[in-house]
C-alpha cells in the first residue's frame, strides 16, 4: 500500500513509520523535508500551494492522511491552515482517486461548553470563527473523497511540552473549568494507522471518530497531580479558566472498531513521561 502524509510533523511521523514497518510505501510532506526519515519519500511543499500539491499526483497514493494545523491563532490563520488547505486539496484530482482520506480536526469544532457530553454526532461550532474554519474544512473534505474525520482531544506526550514545562517552573494555570480531554500522541498515531489497516484489509471505519481517552479531569488536575510527582508547588493565576474545553468526550466508537488506548487516562501518559526522564 501507498501512503501519503501531508503536513507530516510529530503525529505523522509516527505514522509513518508505524507503516514502513508494515511493508507500506511512504510519501511525506512538510516545509522542511530534511526533518523526515530517510526511509520516507520525502517531499518539501507547503500546504497550501496548488502547483506543489498538483506535483503529488506521482506519488498515486493508496491513502492520504491530513494533519493540517493553523497559520496563526487568529481566524484568518485557521481559514488558511484548514479550510484553504481543504479547497486545494479537493481541487487536485489525484486526491479524489485514493481509497481513504484521514483528516485530523480537533474536539474544538464541538458547540458544548456547559461540562455535558459529545459524541461523533454532537451540535458543531458555530460561533467561534476558528471552530467554524475546521467544520468548513471537514464539509468540502467530505465531499467527492471517502474520508474518515479524527477529532482528537487536547494532544499530550512530549515531555518538553507546554503544560510539563509550565509546572516545572511552578506556573499553574486558572481553575475553573469543569471538565477536560486529551489523548496521548503515541495513541493518536496508533489510532490513525488502526483506521487505514482496517480499511485496506477491507473493514468499515466510521466517517467521524472522537480521539480522547477516558478521563475528564480539568487541566489544574492534571497540573496538581505532575506538581506533586514533582516535587514543585504551584503558583496559580487569577480568574477562571476558558470555558469553551468544559465539555465530556465520549469514546465508545474506538471499542467498537476494535481499538484499544495504551493510556486510557492522563496518569498513565505522563507515569510514563516521568518514568522515560
């Protein structure tokens, strides 16, 4: 099989080369190539150029993963990094011959902000021009291509991450919110490769799937938890914390296609980030 990964950073590296392994032919996308394995086809381009992604009708890919991320913060950054990206995607008619797209969104795009509960077919983002951005995307996606939409939670795993490094200078964050998701970036990866092995061995994968693990618990616990195994105390900011993430994602469509969580909640993934330092 034939894979290609564009925007191929840490989750798509990891993809990669879970496939490699496999026997698969790999063919990587990111600015700067020389970041890449040398066991990839590595190619450089960015995202949202036309004539480069054209180019890629050479690589006539089986499969094509997507892990689009934003050019800035602001909402012209997340039309240009998600939807952009999705209209010059669907433009390329090399695009609309692979078997499977899987394209990597966010739990963002989810309306929920009141701690209930989400799932694949939960009330969307309209309000929020970011979270609107990544909806687009996922609608012009869906079209004329068979995609699998991944909405991961909050991505967590590098131990020089910005949560690890926040507590080890003692800076906690607001409290306030009620609820939290994340997932390690070991099982996000895990998960897309589960989904295109499924796929070429001829199984269903779902059209949508929420990537969180089962736990619920606010950031200032997961900060409290690491300061404590640390050794460190908090010094924490005034005020309450952002709303939007106070929401509870359900993962019982990834039992259901036969996969299974390394970290099934935060205590296991950072135990094991401890445990690697």
């Amino acid at each position: 099989m034939k894979v290609l990964i564009l925007g191929c950073g840490d989750i798509g590296t990891r993809v990669g080369l879970s496939l490699f392994e496999l026997g698969w032919h790999v063919t990587a996308v990111r600015r700067n190539p020389d970041l890449l394995p040398e066991v990839f086809e590595r190619r450089g381009a960015d995202l949202t150029d036309g004539k480069a992604l054209s180019d890629l009708a050479l690589a006539e890919p089986d499969y094509v993963v997507v892990t689009p991320l934003p050019q800035s913060y602001d909402p012209e950054g997340y039309k240009t990094g998600f939807a952009r990206v999705a209209e010059i995607l669907a433009g390329q008619s090399w695009f609309s011959k692979c078997r499977r797209v899987i394209w990597i969104s966010s739990t963002r795009v989810y309306g929920e902000s009141q701690g209930g509960w989400v799932d694949e077919h939960s009330p969307l983002n309209t309000a929020e021009p970011q979270a609107m951005a990544m909806v687009a995307a996922e609608a012009i996606i869906r079209r004329g291509v068979t995609a699998t939409i991944i909405r991961p939670a909050g991505v967590y795993g590098d131990p020089e991450g910005m949560l690890m490094r926040r507590v080890r200078a003692g800076e906690g964050g607001a409290t306030g919110a009620l609820y939290g998701n994340r997932i390690h970036r070991e099982d996000l990866s895990r998960l897309i490769v589960h989904c295109l092995g499924r796929d070429a061995a001829g199984g269903s994968v779902p059209p949508t799937l929420v990537g969180a693990d089962d736990d619920h618990a606010p950031i200032h616990q997961v900060e409290d938890w690491l300061a404590a195994r640390l050794n460190v105390t908090l010094s924490r900011q005034a005020g309450s914390a952002n709303p939007r993430a106070n929401r509870r994602c359900r993962n019982a469509l990834l039992e259901k296609i036969g996969f299974r969580l390394c970290y099934p909640t935060w205590r296991e993934g950072y135990e094991a980030m401890l445990n690697q330092a």
